[in-house]
C-alpha cells in the first residue's frame, strides 16, 4: 500500500482542530502534528456550550488552525494525499465551517475530499495509536456521547446499545455543579470522591434490570438533588464529608452500571469469537480512574485485552478525523464538492 498523508480538520463541537497523520503501507500511522484550539472560556459563562458563538470561533480559528498543523508537520499542501473534515454529527454551525474550509482547500489544490463521521474518529483511534485488528468493542464515553460500538471494518459499525438520556460526563458536570465544584466536574468530583464514603448516600442502579446495553444516567443527578436537599433541610448546610461521600457514592454508581453494562457488551461482542478480543474506551470519561479500574476489571474476566489511548486522543482531536480520512481513502472513498454538512448521523 502506498503512503498516505492526510490533512484533518474538526469543528462539530467546542474544539477547532487540524492535524496531519502520515502512514506509509501497513505500518503504524503516525501523527506529525495535532493543533487543537479549545473553546472552554468563550462559553464557561453561559454552563454550556452556545452554538452561534462556536461556529464564529470555528470560522475565524480554522485556517490558523490549519497553517500551524501543517507548519508543525514541515509540510504544504503539496505534500498531501487528501482532505478529511468531520462532516457531522454536531453543532450545524461548525460542522459547516469545517466542510467549507476543507473544501476551499481542495477546490484550491485539487486533493480529495474525504468527509468523516465523528463517531468513526472516536471509533478507530485504537487503530490509530496501537494498530489494533477488527473486530473490536469500543465504548464511548464522554460529555456528549455514551455508546457501545461493535467495532468491524472502517465503515462497519453495530451500535449495541447507548445511554436513553445523559452522558456520564454530563452527569458529573451536573453532579459538581450541584454540590459547588468548578467545571469541568468529572475530575472534581473524581478528587472529592477519594475521601468519600460510598456506601453512606443510596444512588439506583438504572436499568440493570433489563438486558440490553442501554444506559441512563439523569435519575443520579434526581437522586443527588433529593440528598443533598435533604441535607441541608436537617443540618441547614453541607459539610465538606457530605460533599466527598456524595461524590463517592455518585461515581461508584456510574462505575457499576457501566462495567454491568460492559460485561453485556462483551458477551455479544465475543460471539464474534474475535482473534485478539480488545476492549476499547475513549472519551474525556475514560480518565476517571475507578471506571477505568472497573473497565479494565470487567474484561480482565474473559481474558479480553484492555486499552485506553492517551487522553489527548480520546478526547476530541483532528489526528482521528485524519486517520479515519486514510481508512477511508484506502477503501475508495471520495467525496465532491457536495459533501453535506450533517447535524444528527447515526453510525
Ligand atoms: O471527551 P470530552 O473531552 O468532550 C466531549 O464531551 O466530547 O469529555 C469531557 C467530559 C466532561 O463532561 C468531563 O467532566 C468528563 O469528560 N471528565 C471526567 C473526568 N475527566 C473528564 N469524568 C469523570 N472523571 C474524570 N476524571
Ligand atoms: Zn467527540
């Protein structure tokens, strides 16, 4: 196989990014740079991510954002095979900001356009870092996305069930919120949890009962709510060990339910009787270190292999949109100058 040198951009949410990743023949792919500008303080007034404000951040920062990945890679244009851009799902506004951008590129010079779903990126960035063969489970877990993803081919995904309303990252952000923690609230609550008692405050189980791989998450932030009132009715304040064991008990709920969840994923998963089983996590919640622990654990059962990448590619980047660009290039796939901007597309 040839080598490919790929331009990525991402812009569905609240980071514009731009990277090069380079990968010649069947080696490892290699990053030769990753520029991510993160929105945090634009929206940090507002609890959330506010749509027009991105798509003008998105707007202004992209060529810069492109220059400098392809500075810090000591390359022009020239020296590339193709254009990937995240193409959807996300915010329509900086979706389309990067669609636009990618295609001024190649309108310009003449390279391939590759469109790319989001939730691919997060999906193959095992193979990115660590090479890793299909068939592998992949569970997303972030601010924004809860799924687990049956892994196959680059564009052969088998959605096995998700969360029905909150993401956990959600869920700790609304949790640190509640009880006074700053943003982002998975490692503060993370921190408060370590001097927490968890069996103290009673947090359900959600959907345990049932079978499936679907997850839910808004009845902890209720059942939060509802002691941490409680609290304050009997004792008119809460103290700092309230706060740690509310935090104890929040996170060893998330964590249960999440590797219950992910023994059911497995048993499906390993129907396929994969070469090389692999669990694989990404998203800014795959930080936490007890649901790593309880991830790790649960696969450790069935001898099914573990793997979380660094952070910073977990987390959203535009290494993977130019990794998931060459898999997709290798398959054939080119884009027009028609590429639509999609705000909601399912894998
Ligand atoms: O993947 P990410 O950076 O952005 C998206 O949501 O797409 O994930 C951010 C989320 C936030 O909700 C943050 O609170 C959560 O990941 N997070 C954590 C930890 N570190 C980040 N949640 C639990 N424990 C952590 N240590
Ligand atoms: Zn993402």
């Amino acid at each position: 196989a040839q080598t490919l040198t790929v331009l990525g951009l991402e812009s569905s949410c609240d980071d514009t990014a731009a990277a090069v990743v380079r990968q010649s023949g069947a080696d490892r792919a290699e990053i030769l740079s990753s520029i991510v500008f993160g929105q945090t303080e634009l929206h940090s007034a507002y609890g959330g991510v506010v749509p027009e404000l991105a798509a003008r951040a998105h707007a202004e920062k992209l060529d810069q954002c492109v220059r400098e990945a392809l500075a810090a890679a000591d390359l022009t244009l020239e020296n590339l095979d193709a254009v990937a851009v995240t193409s959807g799902p996300g915010l329509i506004g900086g979706v389309m900001s990067g669609v636009m951008c990618a295609k001024g590129i190649c309108a310009a010079t003449g390279l391939p356009l590759v469109g790319i779903n989001h939730l691919a990126g997060h999906a193959l960035t095992p193979r990115l870092t660590d090479g890793i063969a299909f068939p592998y489970l992949m569970l997303l877990v972030s601010g924004g996305h809860c799924q687990y993803l049956l892994v196959r081919a680059p564009d052969d995904f088998v959605r096995l069930g998700g969360t029905i309303d909150d993401a956990p990252g959600e869920a700790f952000d609304k949790t640190a919120r509640l009880l006074g923690l700053p943003q982002p609230g998975g490692p503060a609550v993370q921190a408060e949890a370590l001097k927490g008692d968890p069996r103290r405050f009673r947090f359900p189980r959600p959907l345990l009962d049932r079978a499936d791989c679907n997850l839910s998450f808004s009845g902890l932030k209720t059942a939060l709510l509802r002691q941490r009132d409680q609290i304050v009715a009997d004792k008119s304040g809460i103290t700092r060990q309230d706060r740690a064991d509310m935090c104890a008990g929040f996170q060893e709920a998330v964590a249960d339910v999440l590797a219950e969840k992910t023994r059911r994923a497995l048993r499906i998963y390993l129907a396929e009787n994969p070469a090389e089983p692999t669990l694989a996590v990404a998203g800014g919640v795959a930080a936490n270190t007890a649901i790593r622990t309880a991830l790790e654990a649960v696969a450790g059962e069935s001898g099914t292999g573990f793997l979380a990448p660094p952070l910073a590619l977990c987390t959203d980047n535009a290494a993977m949109i130019a990794y998931a660009g060459i898999e997709r290039f290798r398959d054939g796939v080119r884009d027009g100058m028609d590429l639509a901007a999609r705000p909601r597309w399912p894998l």
